[in-house]
C-alpha cells in the first residue's frame, strides 16, 4: 500500500540527480496580511496534501501564481520564499499576474471558456480573443519562471490542471530536451461534440500533446481525450498502448484516479479539537435531537446545489412526518462572483433557499440552513462528524474528494452518503446510495432511504467505502503518476 513515507522514498532514490517541480495555479502556501503583520495560511486541497511532503524531501521548486495580499512583501523581489515557514525544505517561486492578466487568464479563459467546456452543466462557454491571449501570455510567464531557475539542469516537471493548457509547449520550445513534463487534469475532459466548438481547440490540444504523460481522472475521460485528437489531428494513435505520436513525440494517456490521506483525516478526526467544533456546531445550529443532511460545496453550477434543495423540497412534500425531524445544512463559500454566471447561482440559491423554508417552516423549525463562511481545516471534518447523511451530487465532476473525506471522517458512525452519478468517485464508492441529479423524484426518495437505513446496513457499506478509500489514497494517485514519469527517458 503506498504512504508518505514510500512516496518520499521513492522520490529520494530516483529523483535525486533532478530538479522536481510541480506548477500549479494555487499556491501550497499563502502570505496573508493580519493586524499589520504577515500570517501564513496552507493551501488546500488533496493536491496540495499530497505533493507538499514531495518538495520537502526533495528539496523541489513549486511555481504557482501568487496572489495572497502578503505575498510580494513575503517574497521580495525574486518572489521566491522557502517553506514550509516552521521547517523550510523547499521553494516556492510566485509568478505575479497584472489586474488585466488575472481577469483574461483566470476568470476569462480558464473559468468562462475551458470550465464550462469540460464540465456537462449546460452554461455556455464565453469565448474572447482577448481572454486567449492574457491566457497564453501568463502561461508563458509560467514557462519563463521555470527556465530562470534551472540554468541547464534537467528537470520531471509536473503540471496541475486546466489553467496550464500551453505551459508544456513553451516549456519544450524553450527548454528543448531539459524537461520531462507530466500534466494532470482535474476536470472531465468532454465528448469531441462539445469540445470542437472550442475556437482554440487545435492550439490546447498541441499544448497539452507536448506533456510527456498527460493523466485524467477515469479511462472515460482518457477515451473522450483520444477521440477528440483523433477527429481533430493528424496523429498516430495507439489505443492498445494508450498514447499519442505527433511530429515523433510520443504522449502517454493514463486515468490516475486522485484520492485524499487516509491516515491524516482518520488522525484529525479523532482529535479533541474536532470533538469540541462538533459540540459547538450543534449548539450554534440547534442541531440536538435531529438528523443531519448535509452539503459541503463551493458555491459552482456544477455541484448541484439547486438540484439538492427541489429534493430536500419534494422529501417534505412526499413525507410530510418528516418536519422538524431534520436540518439540511448547506455549506458553500462564493466564489468567482465577478462572473455574471455565478452570480446568477447565487441568487437563485438564496430563492429556493427562502421559499422552500417559507413553504415547510414551523414556529420553532425550518428545513435549510445556509452557511457561507470560508472554512478552515479541520472545521469541515466536526461537519462530517455531525452529518448523518452527505449529499454530493455534481451535475458533472472529475472526482470530487468531498465524498471521500466525508467517507473517511465517518467510519464506524451513522452516516451515509448519497452520490451523483456523474462524479468521477461514484466508479470507486459503489456502496454509496446513487443519484442522478436531475430526477427530483428519484433524489427524494434516495434521501428517505439513507435517512431510514437500518444501521448494520450502513456500517457495512461505509466499511466498505472507507477501505476503498484507505486502499486508493492520495499517495497511490502520486506515486502512480510518479513511477510512470521515471519510466520515460530525456531526449539526446
């Protein structure tokens, strides 16, 4: 079973004589300005969790867009600082974006055009030439970033996500034979029919056909990656081998499906400070004596939040002996409201919100509570504690570690979580109780059933999910990725 301690292992026996990078939007450690002072958050994410105990064995470089309010006093003018701040192993070099760059590159091209691209929500990409050219310009800064702090080395470079489509590129134009690049994208990647109206497509394909190893989420998404080259380029493509050839690069296409640290959340859980934010929560949101439903969501269109509230909402219409038994509690910090999109998400959900509470409330009880704060580890863990039922249900999602950590916080307890789908976890967690999101009645009833399921029932599927998940941790997806990059060879 892979853990930290053979990830790092591994990294210190091969990597050695290398430089490793890892490039990503978001940044593993933010300087943040409080009171006159400079604090420092940690990024998160399983990403993060995952690769940070990388760098600090291997003395790496993490290049990432630095956007925290006390980064450039933190950084200076190289934007490099060492970290962790408690135990510095490693650096992290920030690339500075103008106020044009972070609205054409970040809000424009990456969230209003390849966002709604890959995901299957039925909102319309937003395609401006502008927001392209911001794109390709920061990923070039990207690209300069990294070539300034090798001087001739040799470096395994590995690419987070969609921000970076045509980093690879510039990577080997600038750098020819010094990287050996592997990416991972996060999201879906779509049908051919949805991708061809992209107006760059040809552009994001060669982009991402410079990476040496390109990995995604689940074969389907590998599969709707060779179809789309296929259609669109002239190639050779080898499905037995799963791998592109173009202009004699060769492209390996591998599902490396990303998970969370087992061991790390069944520590936390456990701890005194989780057991005392429980307590609190339940206090603070009258929860003593009632179930609890709950969602815990960035504010997307993708996630399904209004879809979750119409089930919660026809749950009381189809069992009315239900009221005052139960409080769902939704969770969702706003994000990205400088797109219209969003914004409309956010109305529309504080309507449903107000009208089905209006619609089922008693004097002393209503349905849905609505939390917007941000928070913080390990604050999420004390709401999986409480939740006797997790909702996850993504109209479209690449994975979505919510179920997992949510598995995971909940071994041996009462919980029970109810899927989508169309989420990448819902290939690993088959003992969840399934949904499709937009089948209202079906939600409904899937909601009443792991409300009631008897209890040996429930201890017996999440057994079973949380060894899944034990089993196909964060370490595997990294170590995986890892020795199939050791494999391939630097060119003469």
């Amino acid at each position: 079973m892979w853990t930290k301690q053979a990830l790092q292992e591994l990294i210190k026996e091969k990597l050695s004589d290398y430089v490793f990078i890892v490039v990503s939007n978001r940044e593993p450690y933010i300087h943040v300005q409080q009171r006159g002072k400079i604090a420092v958050n940690r990024g998160s994410g399983g990403v993060i969790t995952a690769l940070d105990p990388i760098l600090q064995s291997c003395n790496g470089l993490w290049v990432a867009w630095g956007n925290g309010d006390g980064d450039k006093r933190a950084s200076g003018p190289s934007g490099k600082v060492a970290v962790p701040p408690d135990n510095p192993s490693y650096t992290l070099k920030r690339v500075w974006l103008t106020k044009q760059e972070e609205i054409g590159y970040y809000y424009g091209f990456s969230n209003e055009a390849i966002w709604p691209l890959c995901h299957t929500a039925f909102t319309r990409p937003v395609f401006r030439k502008e927001d392209w050219e911001s794109y390709l310009k920061v990923n070039e800064k990207f690209a300069d970033a990294i070539a300034e702090e090798l001087q001739g080395r040799k470096a395994f470079v590995w690419i987070q996500d969609y921000h970076l489509c045509m980093l690879p590129k510039f990577l080997k134009e600038k750098l020819p034979n010094q990287t050996i690049t592997a990416h991972f994208w996060h999201i879906p990647w779509p049908s051919y029919e949805t991708f061809r109206i992209c107006p760059q497509k040809r552009e994001i394909l060669e982009g991402l056909l410079a990476n040496d190893l390109l990995g995604f989420h689940i074969r389907y998404h590998c599969n709707n990656f060779l179809d789309t080259v296929d259609r669109e380029l002239e190639s050779k493509i080898d499905r037995e081998r799963q791998s592109i050839i173009r202009g004699g690069h060769e492209t390996l296409i591998r599902p490396f499906p990303i998970s969370v640290d087992y061991t790390d959340i069944r520590q936390m859980v456990q701890k005194p400070v989780v057991e005392d934010m429980a307590r609190q929560l339940t206090e603070e949101f009258g929860l003593s004596g009632k179930k609890v439903l709950l969602g815990l969501d960035r504010l997307d269109y993708t996630k399904g939040i209004p879809e979750r509230l119409l089930a919660v909402d026809r749950l009381l219409e189809l069992r009315p002996e239900l009221a005052e038994k139960f409080v769902f509690l939704q969770m969702g910090e706003i994000s990205r409201l400088h797109i219209p999109r969003y914004k409309q998400l956010n109305d529309e959900i504080n309507m449903l919100v107000e009208q089905i509470n209006w619609k089922h409330s008693t004097d002393t009880w209503k349905p849905i509570i609505l939390i917007r704060r941000h928070l913080n580890y390990p604050e999420p863990l004390a709401f999986f504690k409480l939740g006797d039922v997790c909702i996850v249900s993504p109209l479209h999602d690449g994975m979505n570690l919510v179920a997992k950590e949510y598995v995971v916080s909940s071994e041996g307890g009462n919980g029970m979580l109810v899927l989508s789908q169309f989420a990448g976890a819902s290939r690993e967690l088959t003992e969840a109780v399934t949904i499709n999101p937009y089948d209202r009645e079906q939600f409904a009833e899937a909601l009443y059933s792991a409300l009631t399921m008897p209890e040996e029932e429930r201890r017996k599927r999440m057994s079973r999910m949380s060894k899944t998940v034990e089993e196909n941790n964060i370490y595997r997806w990294a170590g995986k990725m890892i020795s199939e990059l050791l494999k391939i060879e630097f060119a003469e």
